[in-house]
C-alpha cells in the first residue's frame, strides 16, 4: 500500500493533515509539534504490547507525512494533486523502523523515554485529549470500534474514563449524541474488549516463545554438530584414517 492507503487503513482518513490533526494551512513550526506529539501518544516503546506491532507502523507513518508535509516541494505537489507518488521516491525507499526512528530521533535528539512518560502524565485528563478526543468522536460519528482504532494513544482500560468525557461532552452539548456511541450495546462492546484482550494474548506469546525458539535452534545445532562428529568417528574406526594424500592409513 502506498502512504495514502496506510493512511486511511490506520488513521481512518486518506488525509496528511488530518492524521496530523493540523490545518492545510499550517506552518513548518506547527508541522512539527503536531508530529512530535502525535508520535509521543504512540511511541512503540510506551504502548501495550498488543498494539507494539501497530504502533510501530503507525510511528512509521508519521514520519512519512511528516517528511513529505516538511518539503516544499513534496507538499506543493500534494496540495495541488493530493496524490504522493512515494513508490517511486527513493528517499522513502526504506521502510524498516530504525530508518524512521531515526528520523524521529534527528528532529527530537533530546527526547527521552522519561521525558515521554511525562508528557503522556500531562496529556491525560488535559483540555487538549479532550480536544482530540472530541474531533475523534465526531469523526467517528460515535462508533467506539472506530475511535479505539483511530484515536492516538487510545488505551482500552481507559475505555471508561473516555466514554465519561463524551457524555459529560454530550450533556453540555459541545458534541452530538450520536447513537452508534450512547446506544452501544453491551455485546459490541465485549467483542471489542475481546479483540484487545486476545491480541495482548497472542502478542505475549509471541514475545514468550521467541527466547524458547532460540533456544532449541541452538541445541539443534548442537545436537548436528554431535551427530555428525559421531558419524565421522564411526567411519574412520570403520574404514580406517586417510592421511593428507587421501590414502588410507595401514592398520
């Protein structure tokens, strides 16, 4: 898929600056804060690991919008088209984690991980998740599944102290009642608690068994290794010793 694709696949909108909650209109410096808190919310490090894999592609899109969006020329191409023509771009060519991560780490060198956990202490309960939040919500146009997909830094045992927010949102009216959220039924709502619970299964046991996996190649290779210093321990008893000319050594 190319960015756009990804874009729509894991932010829920086909739009740079949407994903980036930020104006067609923004500049450079406004780019960029949206970026770094957009990918502190995210960071692959600070998720659950069920959503580590995710987050990690999500981390990687950022960057991507960002750096198309931080180009002059990149961004006057996509205002006018809004295609991105990032299969071709060779800038772009590499796509692995670290590539992007040090992107990230370029434009934030002094970012630590005590740092991010300080910012997301700030985040929480703040008038700007509300905010994002609230544009979330409507969005979404009330539906839960959509919002913990889309929603950055959505976490599914804060799940409650979201829906909280939005009613006391609902009741002072800054948003609309849509019914796909206030008429949720209590199945669709364990399905999805379900989904989060057993990719956090899933994703332990991926993390469980590699160590396990290592450890019997290792003793595979080991196990060869004997075998087959046995087998040529049978065959020169057997067949005698050949000296470094081929022949055979006499008894």
């Amino acid at each position: 898929m190319g960015l756009i694709d990804d874009c729509e696949f894991y932010f829920g909108s086909n739009s740079l600056y949407d994903v980036l909650s930020v104006e067609k209109t923004a500049t450079a410096a406004q780019l960029k804060r949206a970026y770094r808190k957009a990918s502190l919310l995210l960071h692959p490090d600070k998720v659950d690991e069920s959503k580590k894999e995710e987050s990690t592609r999500k981390f990687q899109i950022l960057a991507k919008i960002h750096f198309i969006l931080s180009d002059t020329e990149k961004r006057q191409i996509y205002d006018e088209t809004g295609i991105i023509d990032d299969e071709n771009d060779c800038s772009m060519d590499d796509s692995s984690p670290e590539f992007w991560t040090n992107y990230w780490r370029n434009l934030f060198p002094k970012i630590t991980l005590k740092d991010i956990d300080n910012f997301m202490g700030k985040y929480k309960g703040s008038e700007e998740e509300n905010n994002d939040l609230k544009n979330c919500y409507i969005k979404a146009e009330g539906d839960m599944d959509v919002i913990s997909e889309t929603f950055i830094g959505y976490k599914v045992d804060e799940e409650e102290r979201y829906s909280k927010m939005l009613k006391e949102m609902i009741k002072t009216k800054e948003i609309p009642s849509f019914p796909k959220f206030l008429k949720e039924t209590s199945v669709k709502k364990a399905a999805r608690h379900r989904k989060f619970k057993k990719e956090a299964i899933e994703a332990k046991k991926c993390s469980d068994a590699e160590p396990d996996l290592l450890q019997a190649i290792r003793k595979r290779t080991v196990d060869r290794e004997k075998n087959f210093n046995s087998m040529i321990a049978n065959l020169e008893a057997k067949y005698g010793k050949q000296d470094t000319t081929g022949r055979k050594k006499k008894k």
